[in-house]
C-alpha cells in the first residue's frame, strides 16, 4: 500500500494538555494519512486552529510529520478531547462548513438520546 503524503493531513488525539511553563494548550497526534506541516489551519472537535510548533518523539523541533509519527503540537484554541480526529483544512471556509457540519451532527445526537431517555 502506497501512502499520498501530499494529501491534508488526517490524525488522532492521543493526549492533551496545558503547558504549565507558557499557558499554552499543546496535544500529541499521531499521523494516520497525509503530511502535517507547520502552520496547517486544522479542525479538531468543533474547535480550529492553526500548527504553531512540532516536535518529534526524540524532544526535536520539526517542520512535518508523516503517516504513523507521533508529534506534540501547539496551536490549539481549546483542549481538544483525546481520540478526537484532526483534519488540516485548506482554507478557513472549508474549516467554517466542518465545524458547521460537527455541530449539527453533536445537536441531533442530542436530540436523538434526549428521545431515547424519553426527555423530548
């Protein structure tokens, strides 16, 4: 099997926190398709942001991670929820229409377990 690292970059959640030095909020993903550069615009949840540092598994700055890497990041804007997917997005339309997209689907889950429990 053949990867396409020229494609936007697909990956998971695997932790996240806040960096108690700089207040940041920073995660570890893991790669699963595409390439994540520095400075990707991304979705993750119902939350965007953009690639602000990379570093490898070894503690080193880097500017790109491949399929099956693990990177710790910065550029979040809220705690993304471990297991979460995050998709680099080209531009901030196509970042407004999945964010839209999440919303939607996290209000009718909602409304369907509210009906399940007999709420609604």
């Amino acid at each position: 099997m053949i990867e396409d690292f020229t494609m936007p970059a697909q990956c998971i959640v695997i932790e996240s926190d806040v960096d108690e030095k700089s207040g940041q909020i920073t995660a570890t993903v893991i790669v699963k398709k595409g390439t994540l550069h520095a400075d990707d615009l991304f979705v993750s949840g119902a939350f965007e942001g953009k690639v602000r540092y990379l570093m490898d598994d070894m503690g080193k700055h880097t500017k790109e991670a491949f399929p099956g890497e693990a990177v710790h990041m910065t550029g979040f804007k809220e705690i993304p929820e471990v297991g979460n997917p995050l998709y680099v997005v080209r531009n901030q339309e196509e970042s407004n229409f999945i964010i839209s997209r999440i919303k939607q689907r996290a209000v009718l889950e909602n409304a369907r377990r509210l009906a399940a429990s007999g709420q609604l």
